[in-house]
C-alpha cells in the first residue's frame, strides 16, 4: 500500500462523510428545531436522486436537471409537512416514528410505481468526468471532487445559523413556540419552511449520491441508520 493509495482512500472517506453531513444536518435541523423525529428523511434523500436523474434525462442538461431536483424535493419536503406532519408536533415521538415510517413505505413504493423497480442510473456530463492529478502520479475523480467541494460550501453557513435573522428567528421559535407566535411570527409557515429545507439538503446529498451508486426504492434507508448516528 503507498501513501497515494492512503491519500486517496482519506479523499473518499471525506467525500462520503461530506454526504451524511448534509443528510444529518437537515435530520438535526428539523429534530432540534421542531422536535419532529422523522424516518422518512431517507425517503427524502431517494427523492432527490430520482428526481434529479428523471430531470437530466429529460432536459439534456445536468445543472438544470440538479436544480429541478432540489427545487422539486424542496416541494416534496413542504407538501409532507402540511399535509402528514403538521400535526404530530404536539404528540409523542412514537406516534411520530409510526408515521414516518408509513411515509418510508409510501415513498418506496410510489417511486416503484413511477419509475420501476430496477436501478436508475445518472450520467455526469463530459466536464465533470476524468480525473485530477494529486501526486506521486495518483489521480482522483473529478465528480468526487465537486460533490467534496460543493458539499463543504452548502455545510458551512449551517453551523452559524444563528448569526443571521432568520437564523435568530429559527432559533426563537425552538426555544418558545407560542412567545414567537404571540409576536406575529407565523410559526406553522416557519415551521414549513425548516422542513422544507432540512428536505432539501437531504435531496442535495441524494442527488450527489445518484452517479456514484445506483438509483433505486429503498436506497434512502440503506443510510439512514449511519445518518442517525
């Protein structure tokens, strides 16, 4: 084993965590924020890759097919909050796991449904395939690069999310609900939009994820344990 081998290993193991950041920061978004365990977040995930990859395939243009995907999951994220979880706030965390879990059995099989059962598999446009020289000759994808990169940019306002307004506003509203409602604040919208976005960086990683593996129903529970963790 060489130290080009090490060095790329460590790049991949980034590349991955990067991945399960994303996923566990919107997990922990809408956990810590509304107090909301929620299983289907793996759903979310699949949701974003499939949405992306179908988006590709029928515009011809990958950056347009990821922004449809995210666009799209961030709707699908909202649609679920107003219409299934809206009113689990106020109830106990096992009548929540209970329906996220039927939202984990509804999203696998309307996905069934739409695109079939057989893996799906997402191309990357000439630009970003090939790979970067590292060094001692060792060479590293391109994609993997960018999903890194892209990655660390969407991470790192997240970990200052109080250092601006609506930050503050998220922060008030986990801490003191009705105070903030009593302000004006409508909180059930607020509170829509968190999930809306915690869905969003769960189809971010998703849809990064779609052209290193495979596409496919289920594949959102096959990480969600490692994201919980």
């Amino acid at each position: 084993m060489t130290w080009a081998l090490v060095f790329e290993q460590l790049l991949n193991g980034l590349q991955y965590g990067v991945m399960l950041f994303l996923m566990a920061a919107g997990l922990t978004l809408v956990f810590g924020i509304m107090n909301l365990v929620n299983l289907a977040h793996g759903s979310l995930y699949m949701v974003g890759a499939y949405l992306a990859a179908a988006a590709t395939q029928w515009t011809g243009n990958y950056l347009l097919g990821v922004a449809l995907g995210l666009a799209g999951t961030l709707v699908v994220g909202m649609v679920v909050e107003v219409t299934a979880l809206r009113t689990l706030y106020e109830r106990d965390h096992l009548d929540q796991v209970l329906a996220t879990f039927g939202l984990i059995l509804f999203f696998n099989e309307l996905i069934a449904i739409v695109w079939g059962r057989a893996p799906l598999y997402s191309s990357l446009p000439p630009w970003l395939q090939g790979h970067i020289k590292l060094f001692a000759g060792s060479t590293y994808p391109v994609y993997r690069a960018a999903v890194i990169v892209v990655a660390c940019c969407r991470g790192a306002p997240l970990v200052r999310r109080d250092a601006h307004a609506a930050g503050m506003l998220i922060r008030a509203g986990a801490s003191n609900r009705t105070m903030v409602g009593a302000l004006g604040v409508n909180i059930q919208l607020l509170y829509t939009i968190v999930f809306g976005f915690g869905a969003a960086l769960a189809g971010l990683a998703g849809l990064m994820a779609g052209p290193i593996y495979a596409v496919q129903p289920g594949m959102g529970e096959l990480i969600l344990i490692q994201v919980f963790v």
